[in-house]
C-alpha cells in the first residue's frame, strides 16, 4: 500500500471551520492521520502544500453523467446505447478532474450503466468519482426512460402497482437511488414545474416498495405539494424544491435530520444565460430563480442540509461547470463561502453515506489541494488549474511535478 504525507498546507477539513495549519498522512486509500509533525513510514511520498489549501473532495448531488455533455464533448442525446455508455464514462473523468471524487447520481435513461460504472470506478480500473448510481427517472404513468411529456395526473387513473413494479425492478438492477418526478418540469415542456405528475396513492407506493428494497429515493420536486408529499413519504433527496411554501419549507425543517435538498442554481444559470435560446415566458426561468433565491436561503438559516449539484449534463450545461454551484449558493443564496464548502463536502458526504467529505482520521482519503484558498473565494475551484492535487481514494489522479518532494521531509 502506497502512503502519502502532505505537509505545509492550510486544512479545510470540510465542516466549513477555519482553516488550520497541519499535515495529513494518508495509508492506502484511508486518511489516518491529521495533526502536527506526524510520524511517517519511510517511503511515505511527501507532498508539498506550501500556500495551498488541503480540502475535501468535492461530491455532487445532482448530476446526469449519462446526458453525456461535458466541458470536451456535446452529446446530441441521440447517440446509440453503446455510445452512450462510453459517455458516461467520459463524463465521470471530466467531473474528477474538476475535483469531483463522488457524484449522486440524478438519473440515467440507463441504470444498468451507471451500475457498471460504480464497479469500475471502486475498482479503479477506470477514473471516476464514487458514484451512487440511479434509476431512471419514472415521470406520470410510467411511461418509457427518456421520455419527458409530463401529463400530470389528471385525466388518467391512478396506477400505484406500475410504480411498485418500476421500484422494484430498478432495485434489481443493483441502482442505488429511484428517482421520480414528482413535478413536470417548466424548462423542459412549458409550464408543467407545479403540476403533479403523481398521486398521493403512487408516491406510497414507490416509498413503500423503496423501504421494502432498501433503495433511496430521490424526487424531482418543484411545487410546494410535491415537496409536502416527498417529506411525508421519506423521500430522502429532494431537488429544486423551488416553490415551497411556509408549510413545505416547515416540513423540510422538521425532516432535517433525514432529507437533503439540492436546490440545483447551475442549471437555470445556464438557462438565464444561453444566448441561442434565450427563456420563454413558458420556462418559468425567471420565477424559478426568484423563488429558489428566496427559499433556499430560509433553508439554510433554518439548518436544512443543502448539497451543490446543478443538473449537469445538458449542452448548456455541461458536466466540468459543477463547481458554478457553489458561487451560485454564495451569490444567490447568502451562503459564506465555507459554507457552501460546507454544503459540497460534510453534506454531500453524508448524502452518500460515505465516509468522504471531510478531512478526519479514518476518513477516505479523498482530498484535493487547491492552489489560493477556496473559503475566500469558490470561484478558485471553477478552474481545474487551480487544483495542484486530486487524490481520489488514496490515488493521486493528478499532481502538480512541482509539489512532488522526495521521499522524507
Ligand atoms: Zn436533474
């Protein structure tokens, strides 16, 4: 097992503290020490952090690898499934070369490929972040991956056995997470952010069928019902969220200990800012962020776990922008910046139920050096060459020569 000693940079330690001075050794892929002058083996590789800042691996909460558009490649979404594959992967070593070394995955039309690709990252044979893989995401009526007509559910019967059935043939597929949405989506087909696209009957039917397969589920959730209900039935992750009223911002404060929400900013930044096609009135774009701009900072005072992750994925928004959220949670949403740290790293860490996310003996050794100091300004991570080292369980995936020292101090 190789062993790496990092010394003479500041530590974030990902719980949005104040940096301290301190070195970090890790053995294999664990971190097993933090502290002063650490005792190392020998052939410990030492790294120099001189004026950088040693942080956490930054983890995403809302993210579709399987879009497959990133910062090198657009996909045209129409690519053949075998393609597709192939994006996801590319996908995933753009994100961990952006400093993302886990990513909860927001949906794939493609489960079966994310559950491949989650293998194949823990292994190590294929660079990714950790990965909580997902289902594809079940809209009204069940109707086929990828296909985003958001009927709502007036007009057609209530149908809670196809959703048990969706749930649990996604759990035998090996999917960490069930995604459904709860909500159409304004951006998508035009007005449909506050319309229902599931009964009440069907969401305790996928809860029920989640609990009985020990899946989590995560819900697509604009309107203020949709959130209401998602809280009621343990839906564990909650995108957007936008519209919540007093009711649902109280029911996602009183389910604080057990619910996340990602109030997903990148993407209507992308929105708000794509020249080709400017919103229309019909996308909501403006009243999405206005509302989002006002909900999103009552959460957080009120001590909701928000996690960063902006639906990246899309031609306009590509997977390597990811680190745009935590300027987004700190310009649009009041967050300090270790705060929205705080958000990508312990939150995140806790959403995937890993111990990654924070600097701390026996954690996954994770960590990132960052050239300037992130808790003074996020912006730093938005440009991979600020980042002098990504270690990825215990790997280095990227060094800076410079910062490479021979063996001992
Ligand atoms: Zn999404």
């Amino acid at each position: 097992m190789s062993s790496h000693l990092i010394v003479g940079a500041r530590i974030f330690d990902g719980s949005g503290s104040p940096t301290v001075a301190g070195e970090v050794l890790v053995d294999g892929n664990r971190i097993v020490a933090v502290g002063d002058r650490l005792a190392a083996p020998a052939e410990a590789e030492v790294i120099d952090g001189a004026g950088a800042v040693l942080m956490p691996g930054l983890v995403d909460g809302h993210t579709h690898l399987g879009f497959g558009s990133s910062v090198e490649h657009t996909s045209t979404r129409f690519e053949p499934d075998e393609e597709k594959v192939l994006l996801v992967a590319h996908c995933a070593r753009v994100m961990l070369d952006h400093g993302f070394t886990s990513c909860y995955s927001g949906g794939n039309r493609m489960p079966a490929s994310e559950v491949a690709a989650r293998k194949a990252f823990a292994e190590g044979w294929l660079p990714g972040p950790r990965l909580r893989a997902a289902s594809w995401e079940g809209s009204a009526g069940m109707v086929s991956p990828g296909h985003y007509d958001f009927p709502g559910i007036e007009g057609r019967e209530s149908d809670p056995g196809s959703v048990r059935d969706f749930v649990h043939a996604m759990a035998d597929l090996g999917v960490d997470i069930v995604k459904v949405s709860l909500t159409g989506e304004s951006a998508v087909v035009g007005g449909t952010s506050r319309v229902m696209q599931f009964t009440e009957e069907e969401i305790e039917a996928a809860a029920t069928a989640a609990a009985e397969r020990g899946v989590w589920l995560t819900a697509h959730a604009h309107s203020a019902e949709a959130v209401r209900l998602a809280v009621q039935y343990g839906v564990r992750a909650i995108y957007h969220a936008t519209f919540s009223d007093d009711e649902a911002i109280e029911a996602l404060v009183e389910a604080r200990d057990r619910v996340f929400v990602a109030p997903t900013p990148g993407i209507i930044w992308a929105h708000l800012h794509d020249e080709e096609h400017p919103p229309t009135p019909e996308m909501e774009t403006y009243e999405t962020q206005a509302s989002i701009a006002r909900v999103a900072p009552e959460l957080h005072k009120r001590g909701v776990r928000m996690v960063i992750g902006g639906d990246y994925g899309f031609p306009i928004n590509p997977i390597g922008r990811n680190a745009r959220d935590l300027r987004l949670f700190v310009e649009w949403f009041g967050l300090t910046p270790a705060e929205a740290l705080r958000c990508a790293c312990e939150y995140g860490g806790q959403l995937m139920e890993q111990q990654v996310g924070l600097v701390r003996e026996g954690y996954l050794a994770d960590l990132l050096l960052v050239e300037g100091d992130p808790t003074e300004d996020v912006t730093l991570l938005e440009d991979p060459a600020n980042l002098a080292m990504i270690m990825s369980d215990g790997r280095l995936h990227k060094i800076d020569p410079a910062r490479r020292t021979a063996s001992g101090r």
